[in-house]
C-alpha cells in the first residue's frame, strides 16, 4: 500500500524523503509501479512552483525539475528542444512528463535525458550544488538526491541534432535513441558530443564515435566509417523491442544518417 | 543505402462458422402492442456489429422499418442460447437464426391485418415503411401498429417468432480426415507494396490494394469496418505483433502496449478495398462472415512483398527489421527482384 | 489507512469524493463519483482508455493520483455533449462508423476535442499525432481520422 | 500518406445474377446501434456495474516453466488487511476441465487452480479476494508456494522426442490424441509421394507463425454477485455467454438456472474472451464471500497470462510440373499448444479441413499435430486455425511461382479451386469466388496476366475430372497412440459421459462444505430430434475406403454419439 506525502517546497521534499521513499515527479513512470503495486510504501512529492519555471539568461537556460514536455514545446525560445521534447510519449504524457522524471526513467525511456547528456548540461540538486548530467546519470540508480533545475547550454546553430528510432510511428518507444552536439572549428570537428539511449543500461556517450568525429571533415567517406566503427564499446541491451545484435549493426547506420541531415545533405 | 520498393500478392479463401458444425444459434422476436420489435438474442457484440446486422436482418424479413426493432442482447434470463461470436459465425449462424424467428413473427403479423382488412394473408405484402397492404392495391391497407393491436387486444394472437440455426455436428474419419467442414467460404485477395530500407532492414507498408468477397455485404459500413481494421491486423501481425520476440525462448516477452508491437496512425498505408458479393445459399441474405479473413491475406503478401523488394524471404513471422537486415547482410545485399511491377511502381530511391 | 477528501470540478460540477492513497484519478472518477467513461485499458499509461483533461490538457487518468486533483478542473467524455446535444465530433464518430467494440471511444474523443479546441484546423499529421497516446485495436483509425477532419472541415454527414 | 479514406469499391457486375439487390434494409450503410451508447461513453462494458462492497480477486502465479507444487502456505497473506479469503484448488467443486467438453472434444486436462504443478509461467495456484485491488495485489506477494522447479520443454517439435518432460499428464506424449488412436489429425487424399516422384520441381518450406496477442483494449474479466432466489449474476466480457456459463455450471456444479449471465457489450475480444476463466472465479468469490467479487486481468496478465493464439510451424513440399500445376502437396504442422488444451485440438481439425487452400490438388497429404510445451495455453484468435496456414501457403506459393517462372497471380488462377471441384476433405466445392477476387486486384493494380487467366471462371471449368475421388489413396498408421479408447477425438477408457452440460459434469467426490448451495445436478430433458440440414455440402459421391472410429460427439444441443 502506497502512502503520498506532498510537502510545499522541494527542500522540505528533500528532509523527507529518506531511504524507505520514492520520489514522484510527472507520474508517468511511478505511477505505473503504484498501479502495480510495486511502488516503495512512501510516496514523496512536492507542489513547489519553482520547479516548473523556465528561466533563460542568453544562451544559459534553466529548466525546473518539473518542467513538461509541453512546457518546452511551449516555449519558442526552447526550440532547439522542440524536435526532442516532440518525440517524448503521446500528447498526454508530454503534459505530464517532466525534464526531472525523464532522467531517472529507465530504458527505453529517458529520451530526454539522452539530449542533455550530449548537450553537457548540468543539473543542480535539492541539496545544493550542481554536477554535470554525465555524473548524475552514472549513478542516477543510487539515491542521488532530487534534482532542482537542469541547466542547458543553447547549442550553436545546426550544432545540435537529435533522432529517435521507433517502431512505431508516431510515437514508439526507442530502439534507439542519438543526440549529437557537433562543434567546429575550421570546418573540423572539435570534441563532439554523442548521445545514445537504447545503447546501454540508459543513456551513455558515445566515446568511439566521438573518437571518430574529433578533428575530421564531415563527409561521405567519413561518415561511412564512422557508420562501421560507431557502437564499438557499446553494450545494448535485447528486449522486446530489438536484440543486442541488432542495435550494433545499425546504430552507426542512422548516426550517419544524424549527422547527414544535420549536414543538410 | 536505398529503399527498394516491392510488391507481393496473397489469396486466399475462408472457411465460415465452426468448422465441424454443431454450433446452434436461437433467436426470439416478439412484437409491443404497437408494432415495435424486439429481438432477443445471447450473441456477444465486441465491435464486429452484431446488435446492428441482426436488427437490419430482422427488419428486412419482418419488412418493418430498421427503427421499429431493437436487438437486446445478452441476458441468459431472456436470450436463447448461442454458441458465441466467434469464428466468423455471429452472422451465419444466428443471422439465419433472426430470419427464421422474424419470418414467423411476420406470418402472425401479416395473419392478424388479413382479419382486420378481410382478404387472405397470403394476399398481403408490407412496404418497409411500417404499412400492410393487398398485393397490387395500396389503398386497402393497415399499419403495422394497427395489426399488432389487433393482434392483441382483439384478436389474442402472439406476434412472435422463434428462430434456431444448426449445421449438424460433422463426423471426421481419422485415417483421411474426411469430414464436412463448414459449408460457406469468403474470400481475399491482396497486393501490398513495400519499402525496404537495406541498412536498417526496416519495412514500410507504403499501399494495399484488395478485393474481398464476402457473401453479400449486408450492412457496408460494418463491413468496411471489419475489412479496413482486419487488414490493419493482418499488417500488424506480419510485421509487428508476438508474445514471445525470440519463440521458442520465452524471454523478453512484452507486458505493455510500448513493448508490444502494433502499427500507430502513422504506419496507416492507403487500403483500396474492393468487394465482391456471391452469395452464399445458406447464408443470411447471402451474407458470409468478414471478420476473420480479411487479415489472413496481408500476412504472406507482406513476406512476399519483402522478397520481391530485397531477395530476401522471411518465413518466420514477425517480418523484423532484425531478420530482414540479416537476410540481406547473408546474401551481401539487397537483390531487388521486383517481379510483379506495373508500369509506373518500379523505382528504387536513394537517401 | 486514512481515506482523502477530494473535491473537484468534473464536467461543470462540483464533485466530491474519498480517495485512498495511492489511488489514481481513473479509480476515483469511476468507482467514487460514478462517471465510467474513461475506461481501464493498461493502468501503465501506455493504451489512452482513460484519457481526461486536466485543466484543460489531456491527461491519462490512470498515471494521476486522485488527491492531487484536489480543486482542479476535469473534463470526460461523459462532459462532450451540451445536456441532450450532441458534440459534432461525437456525431461525425457516428455518421464514419468510427467506433467498433467503443472501448477506446471516449478517450479517442477526448484528444480529438483538445486537438479541435486548440487548432480547429488540423491537418491529417496533427490529427494522428494528437491521437497516437489512444489505441484502437479494432482498428478503428482511418474512419476516425476521418471523422475528425470532417468536423474541422465542417461537413456533416455520412 | 494520403490514404483514401472511407468507403470502398463495390463490384457489383460480378456474379450480379445470383443476387437481389432490390431490399429495403440489407445492403444500407446504416448508423449502428450501439453507436450512441459508444461516442456518449454509456455503453454498459462489463466493468461498469457498480456494486457496492466489490471485493477483488487476484491471481498467485508460478514463477517457473514447469515445477511441483508443495507446501502453500497463505497464513501471513490471509492476515493482511483487506484480505477476505483466499482459494486454492479444493476450493473449486470440479477442479478440472478442458474449454471444449461441452463439445465433448477432449479430456479435461486443466485445473482452476493449479494443485499438484504448474506447467507455465504465469499458471494460478491460488486467488486472493480482498476489500481493494491494491490489498489484493499486496497479500498475493505474501502467499509462500514451495516451488520444486521440473525440467520444462518450449519448443514443439523438441516436445514431441523421447524423452521430453511431459507437460500435461492427460497426453503423456505431449500429443493431442486424435479419435482415440493417432497423435495427430490425418488428411490422406490419393497418393502424395508417388505423385511428387513424377512432378518437374520439388518446392520445400518451412514457415513459422508467431504467438499473437488479442490485446482488446479491454482486458478479460468478470464481476458476479449474489443475486435474489440463490442465483448468482454474472457481468461478463465474454465472447461466448453460453460457452462461459456452461463453463462454470461445470467447474462449480451448479445448474445454469443458478446463474444470470449479463454481457454481449464488449470492449474488442478477437478470441481471447473464448477461455471462461474469470466467470468461475468470480462467482466462487461470491459464493464463498457473499459479495460480489471481481476478477480481472491487468494488462501485464493479459500479455502473458492470457491465452495468446499460438504459434504454428508448417512444413510444406510441393510437387510442380514445368506449366505450373501443382500435383501434389505434402504438409507436416505443429501447432504450439502451450500448457492445457483449450482450443487447439479444434484449431487443427479446422486447419487441416481447409487444406490444401484454396486450390485443386489431386494428391494431398497432412500430419497436423497440437502440442503441449511448457507455456501459456494458446486459445482462438481472429482466424484461429487458418491464419498461421494461409501465411505458409501463400508465402510458398510465391516460392512456386518464382521455381517455375511464372506470374504469381496466374500461378493462383491456374490451380484455384472451382464449383464443381472435389476438396481433399472429399466434399465438393461451390459458391466459389477465388479466381475472381485475384482478377480485380491484378486489374487494379496493373498488373498483366495471360488472357488465359484474365477469362478464368470460378463457375466454369471445374467440376467433371475434377470432381472425381482420387483412384487410390494411401493410408497409413503412422503416429498411432495406445492407452486411448476409440471412439471420440480422444478417450480415455471407462464408460462414457452421459450427454448435456451438467451431466458430464457429475462430481467423483462430494460437493465442498463450503458450498451450501450445491444441489444435485438435474437431468436434462431428452435430446430434440435434429432439426434438417440447411443445404449442407453434398458428401462425397464415393465411399472413402475407411471410417473406422468416425464418431459424432454429443454437444449441448442434444446430439449424441452414434
């Protein structure tokens, strides 16, 4: 039996959560496991409005924990997180769904959380301080803290693309999933950042496709090798949706594919 | 790094009603005192239309208008006994039922306005409009809430039928398998075309064109109902739909409409249905059951479609992208064959 | 285990009701206050059966906790009609034959009508993409996309 | 996309001269009935009966493929909050059935509530009935089941060897039994191998079909509750009412004239709401609680606890002259059972009486076996026992087409079957209309065939030679099972049922205790005489050279086995 507790800020959320309680953000995934029964006997959650608020400083965005989907589809200064936010759920879960909920959500979802992480944003916590998103999703299975706000540098433009590969259309869950924060400099690659949902236990980067991109020209032959070379290193997961076997063998395939559009080709 | 485009064609015929028989369907119809019917049946409506095809059968052999009957089902306390809607039967076999309870309704309706009008019943015809009148002289004539009142308050006659539908319970040799298996068939056939990615092995339906036949289409909007959403899950379980993902391992099997598989609105490809009607002599008005086989057909045309776009056959359902991509990545490539084109659909299109 | 007033306005009513914890809106809007059209089809948020709105956005009722629509507004598919007027998209679902078993029905009509409330001119993409959240097994989704356009394009009828 | 929606081509000018289009109600595109209770949110799906006081009943499953069951130990569940009762097997009065003995097809094989093992993941040894879902959800975890994990068997063709674990102790072959003598149902029409020695091309395949899911929006269920007068009602999503309340007069040894059965509006069924499972349940949770009790399955059960349609493999050979004539064709089918029979062992006959598709074949041969194998029961779904067939015909049909390098639609025309013909099932073919349906999709959609074909007839050309029994056909004892009585399509030994619903019913053992309202089950009246065939298809003009153990079994319309 689960109990709810909704407390008016977040820190007070914070106090109270210990470790018998889950935290309960858009609903979309905890839900589910209070349906089922599978949710820890305390539910903690919070009305604090700040979470929702969407504050922009220039390029410097910050994104509250409860912030949805809709909110930023919302938002025309977000629109480099329209494509993203568009490919989260259907329409209800987008008004439901939160930036906070969709990093801790478990493969297959988590699309969002896979934009962030190619995109280096950084998360502050309830607690205080702020840590990149990269260190947060590495250990989001262990109690980190509840996240406050998601800060996310505006990429420059055409430096950021995203895709979400699905069966179904239009709104399955991935297969995979690949965000791609391409700078350059001189027309050549400069520490790029590759995002893959669907390629691990959750989102995790790409470090051979990075390994590829750095320093290179973006062309056909290029993107053919990177194609071939991309998920080396990667370790995806068989589930009902495709098998390991097959998340390697393409992949690479519509990374290319990405960073070819992205190219405008 | 191309689509290829592909066509494949399946036909196929279906067999109406259990197989072996044995599988009676009952029907009662019974008239207000003004002229208004219901019939009472225990059939199962689960979307397939069976409230609203036995109201228009019943209407049509009472020759009442459609909105003087009411099909109430199912209450076992009221609704005789059916066997359940399920292979392709309801409109069979209790279609035939609601006919031969509404013929004896009718007869008792048409017997009650002869006393009132003074001829012989078998004189009378009825207009579908809610009148009964002398054959070649619409003047002499009474409504059919006229009749039933008499019928009830002056006459003490019951307007009402029982109808029953059986095909006997077929013996079956076990050294042949001789055996009389259902007497009516529909029947399908369908051209799909494809598109096949060869990098990703990911198949797209892009068009269906199909001609059913179906006995007689009694009601054409349930019908395309049926037709348009059966195909749909003939596509679906080509490509998409399994319990179990890596049969005969029971692993990784879903638990949610995320994990298991169906095409979305927009995996929709145009459906061009034709329909044919030979009717069936045994069947309601001619009427076969569509409800079944008109997704058998998309299944092989799907598989034989992929083929044709990329040489390679699939002959375990689901057409994964998975295994299409291995197919092709064991032949060292797509090896269009495209061997059923028209003039205009032969193209191959580069990213 | 201690049960929660909840107050809230459903389809232009007050309404009130207890909810037990942890139980979600698609309960309590069924079982406590007696409305039954939105339908249980998964309780993971993954079928559109029990879509509602919520002030206004559509919501899955199964993913909601009932207590935390405490003094919110929303709406059903039993909210559609004006009294004994029909909503056109209710009666061009009828005139498409855009219903088959109806399970999904009052969800399906949910997302259309907030389709239509905020863009009464969609195209046929954004009418699959605001009803992609609900299934229809039967299926069901040609004639209601169908259906939708004719009431954004006016006509009436068949 | 730019699909074109609503409406479709009629073709009337085809076969124009066997219909009469001039009706006043048939053949209109009128508004359904239940159409307004649909689009309103008003129509009565079962689940919207209210009842105050509604207890809920849920399901303790096994964990394992296959494993003994020992100790079931509910104690602590039974102390949990909520909780009203729990029922094991001793709680169901006849704890054993099979979907299809009201057919008298089959043996009972398949228990309520799983007593001695479970034989799939997912199988129910126990339902716990409390105030809420969610307290019902919380005591299943609490029930202790001393699982003794056995070894298991998923694949059918693997099932079948020597030496496979058996799955269902009914079939200790993992075998349906066929008329009491054969693992598998025959279909023997002239003379298969001598015909494919002759033939130009051999065609070989083998095909797959996948286990499929109803997956109707509205998963399965039922609420009953204690009705006036010692009746029960039942609010039930069943696709088959009276196949749901025979069903449950069985298990709980109860007349019918007990139970109100309340459906017919249902939220999509495509077979899966055939199985009768949760009409029992909920009634006996009723019966034994006094309230009224619901049993449903959430979606994650209706994945993979209910039934799905199972999977099927085919093996097919062909044999094929240069022309395109299709002189033989061979068929071995496996069709995947899972655990208990449900409704398999009538999905093969039904498969097997449809072969081989719809064409004119001289020499047809099939071994077409139900099998157990340690997963969930496969029971009906939209084209049970024809679709898994037709993919593998279809798609080796193409394959025949390519060998002989022919047009795949000409290919079709030329061996598709026509009035007149003879069947492998040895009955003739009629109201056929095959041919034509793959004329107007070649039309439509360009594509050339011969004028030969394009002047085909499905009511010319058949009939005559093509009428005629094959001259010899070869037989065979192949797959023959002993410790099977013949006589029925599987018999064990011992005297058999009397017919009707509640006498085949009659209990070994005394009622439970728990049930007070248990009576002696009544006699039914005598069978009524058989109504006349309507137009059914012409026998065979020729007595096949068997018909030993060719029985007519009882069903509840009151025939009985000759």
């Amino acid at each position: 039996m689960t109990v709810v507790e909704t407390y008016p800020t977040l820190a007070e959320a914070a106090r109270a959560i210990g470790s018998d309680a889950a935290y309960m953000g858009g609903g979309t995934v905890m839900m589910r496991e209070v349906n089922a029964g599978e949710a820890p006997a305390r539910l903690v959650r919070t009305n604090d409005p700040a979470l929702a608020q969407i504050r922009a400083a220039g390029d410097a965005i910050s994104l509250g924990a409860g912030v949805t989907m809709s909110a930023i589809l919302a938002d025309s200064g977000l629109d480099f997180l329209h494509p993203v936010a568009r490919q989260i759920g259907s329409p209800q879960v987008r008004n439901m769904g939160t930036v906070g909920g969709n990093i801790f959500s478990p493969h297959p979802y988590g699309d969002f959380a896979v934009a962030l992480l190619a995109l280096d944003a950084r998360v502050t916590m309830a607690a205080g301080g702020a840590r990149p998103i990269e260190e947060l999703l590495r250990g989001r299975d262990h109690s980190p803290g509840l996240v406050a706000s998601i800060d996310v540098p505006r990429p420059a433009p055409g430096a950021f693309g995203f895709k979400k590969v699905s069966r179904v259309k239009p709104k399955g869950v991935s297969v995979i999933t690949i965000a791609a924060l391409v700078n350059r400099t001189g027309g050549r690659v400069q520490n790029a950042r590759i995002a893959w949902g669907g390629m691990g236990p959750g989102p995790v980067r790409g470090a051979a496709a990075e390994r590829a991109l750095q320093g290179q020209m973006i062309d056909d032959a290029m993107l053919d090798r990177l194609a071939r070379t991309a998920a080396e290193g990667l370790d995806p997961p068989t589930d009902p949706l495709a098998s390991s076997w097959y998340r390697r063998e393409v992949a690479g395939v519509h990374l290319a594919r990405l960073l070819r559009s992205m190219e405008g080709r | 790094m191309a689509l290829h485009r592909g066509r494949g064609f399946a036909a196929i015929n279906y067999p109406i009603g259990m197989n072996l028989g044995g599988d009676p369907s009952q029907a009662l119809v019974h008239s207000n005192p003004d002229g208004k019917f219901t019939v009472a049946l225990s059939a199962i409506d689960l979307g397939q239309g069976m409230k609203s095809v036995t109201r228009q059968i019943a209407a049509e052999t009472l020759g009442v208008p459609i909105a003087d009957v009411y099909v109430d089902t199912a209450d076992s306390d009221t609704g005789p006994h059916d066997m359940g809607s399920f292979a392709s039967r309801g409109t069979h076999r209790m279609g035939n039922a609601v006919i031969m309870a509404a013929k004896e309704a009718r007869s008792v309706m048409l017997e009650a306005a002869a006393e009132e009008l003074e001829v012989d019943a078998s004189d009378l015809v009825t207009d579908g409009k809610g009148n009964i009148h002398v054959r070649g002289a619409p003047s002499r004539t009474i409504t059919t809430m006229a009749a039933a009142q008499a019928a009830q308050f002056k006459q003490g006659r019951t307007i009402a039928g029982r109808g029953i539908f059986l095909i006997p319970l077929s013996d079956v040799n076990p050294e042949t398998g001789e055996m009389s298996p259902v007497t009516t068939f529909a029947h399908a056939a369908l051209l799909v075309e494809v598109e096949v990615d060869d990098e990703t092995g990911e198949v797209a339906v892009t068009d269906m064109q199909s001609a059913y036949e179906v006995g007689r289409a009694l009601n054409p909007g349930l019908v395309e109902q049926q037709l348009r959403g059966g195909a749909w899950m003939g596509m679906s379980h080509a490509a998409w739909e399994t319990t179990e993902p890596y049969y005969p391992d029971r692993d990784h099997g879903a638990v949610d409409f995320n994990h298991y598989l169906m095409p979305g609105p927009g995996d929709l490809a145009p459906h061009h249905i034709s329909v044919l009607e030979r009717p069936a002599a045994d069947g309601p008005f001619g009427g076969k059951g569509p409800g079944e086989m008109c997704a058998n057909p998309v299944l092989p045309a799907v598989v034989n479609a992929v083929y044709d776009a990329v040489g390679v056959r699939i002959d375990e359902l689901p057409v994964t992208p998975e295994k299409v991509l291995r197919g092709i990545k064991a032949k060292g490539g797509a090896r269009p064959r495209q061997a059923i084109q028209s003039a205009s659909s032969a193209k191959q299109e580069n990213f | 285990m201690a049960k929660m007033p909840v107050t809230l306005t459903l389809n232009g009513m007050e309404r009130a009701g207890f909810a037990d914890p942890g139980q979600n809106l698609l309960e309590f809007l069924r079982r406590g206050l007696g409305d039954l059209s939105p339908k249980y089809g998964c309780g993971q948020g993954t079928c559109g059966a029990c879509t509602v709105t919520i002030d206004g956005e559509t919501q899955l009722a199964c993913l909601v906790l009932a207590e935390t629509t405490e003094g919110r507004t929303v709406g059903t598919a039993a909210g559609l009609a004006n009294g004994a007027e029909l909503d056109p998209l209710q009666t061009a679902f009828m005139d498409h034959f855009a219903a088959q078993c109806g399970y999904c029905t009052p969800g399906m009509l949910v997302s259309a009508r907030a389709l239509l409330d905020r863009n009464p001119k969609p195209t046929r993409e954004d009418i699959i993409e605001a009803i992609s959240g609900n299934l229809c097994r039967c299926t069901g989704y040609e004639p209601i996309i169908e259906a939708i356009l004719a009431v954004s394009e006016g006509r009436t009828g068949p | 996309m730019n699909a074109r929606t609503g409406g479709f081509e009629f073709r009337k000018e085809l076969f124009a001269d066997e219909r009469d289009d001039d009706l006043n109600e048939i053949g209109k595109r009128i508004r359904r009935q239940d159409i307004e209770g649909h689009v309103t949110g008003r129509s009565p799906f079962y689940d919207d009966h209210l009842f105050d006081g509604l207890l809920h009943m849920r399901c303790v499953r096994s964990p394992h493929h296959h494993a003994r069951i020992g100790r079931i130990d509910t104690a602590e569940a039974e102390r949990m909050p909520g909780v009203v009762r729990i029922l094991t097997g001793k709680d169901v009065p006849q704890n054993l059935n099979t979907l299809l003995s009201l057919l008298d097809f089959g043996l009972d094989d398949e228990p309520v509530l799983s007593v001695d093992k479970a034989a799939y993941k997912g199988e129910p040894v126990a339902a716990v009935i409390a105030q809420t879902e969610a307290q019902a959800r919380a005591a299943v975890k609490a029930v202790r089941v001393d699982w003794q994990p056995l070894p298991h068997v998923l694949d059918p063709e693997e099932a079948l060897k020597p030496g496979a674990p058996t799955v269902c102790e009914t079939y200790p072959g993992n075998a349906f039994v066929y008329h009491g003598k054969y693992d598998h149902q025959k279909l023997r029409y002239g003379d298969v191998e001598a015909a494919l020695r002759q033939a130009d091309h051999i065609v070989e395949g083998r095909y797959q079909m996948s286990p499929i899911e109803q997956a109707p929006i509205e998963t399965c269920g039922a609420i009953s509750a204690p009705e006036q007068n010692g009746r029960w009602v039942c609010y039930t999503g069943t696709q088959a009412l009276f196949f749901s309340l025979g069903t449950a007069s069985k298990v709980l040894n109860l007349p019918s004239s007990r139970m109100h059965f309340i459906g017919g509006t249902v939220g999509g069924g495509f077979g899966g709401k055939v199985d009768s499972i949760h009409e029992p349940l909920s009634i006996l949770g009723a019966m034994l609680t006094g309230r009224p009790c619901k049993s449903q399955w959430d979606r994650e059960e209706e994945m993979q606890v209910g039934a799905p349609r199972g999977a099927e493999r085919w093996y097919i050979t062909d044999g094929v002259m240069n022309d395109g004539r299709i002189v033989a064709r061979k068929f071995t089918g496996y069709f995947d059972g899972g655990a208990y029979t449900r409704l398999t062992s009538y999905a093969v006959i039904k498969g097997v009486g449809h072969l081989p598709g719809p064409y004119t074949i001289p020499n047809v041969y099939a071994d077409a076996y139900c099998v157990y194998t340690n997963r969930t029961p496969a029971t009906a779904m939209r084209g049970f026992g024809i679709t898994g067939v037709d993919f593998a015909i279809e798609a080796h049909m193409d394959k025949v087409a390519e060998t002989v390098g022919m047009n795949p639609i000409e290919l079709r025309i030329l061996n598709a079957y026509r009035d007149g013909d003879m069947k492998a099932h040895r009955r003739e073919a009629k109201n056929c209309a095959f041919i034509e349906c793959c004329q107007v999709v070649a039309e439509k959609a360009g594509v050339t065939i011969s004028p030969e074909a394009r002047a085909a007839s499905s009511k010319t050309g058949g009939g005559g030679e093509r009428a005629r029994l094959p001259a010899f056909t070869a037989t065979d004892e192949h797959g023959r099972v002993e410790g099977f009585e013949s006589g029925s399509y599987a018999r064990k030994g011992g005297a058999p049922a009397a017919p009707g619903i509640p006498a085949e019913l009659t209990p070994d053992r005394p009622s439970p205790p728990t049930l007070p309202t248990a009576r002696p089950v009544e006699t039914p009246p005598t069978p009524a005489p058989a109504p006349t065939t309507p137009d059914q298809e012409k026998p065979a003009a020729r007595t096949p050279q068997r018909r030993s153990g060719a029985v007519r079994f009882s069903s509840i319309s009151g025939f009985r086995r000759r």
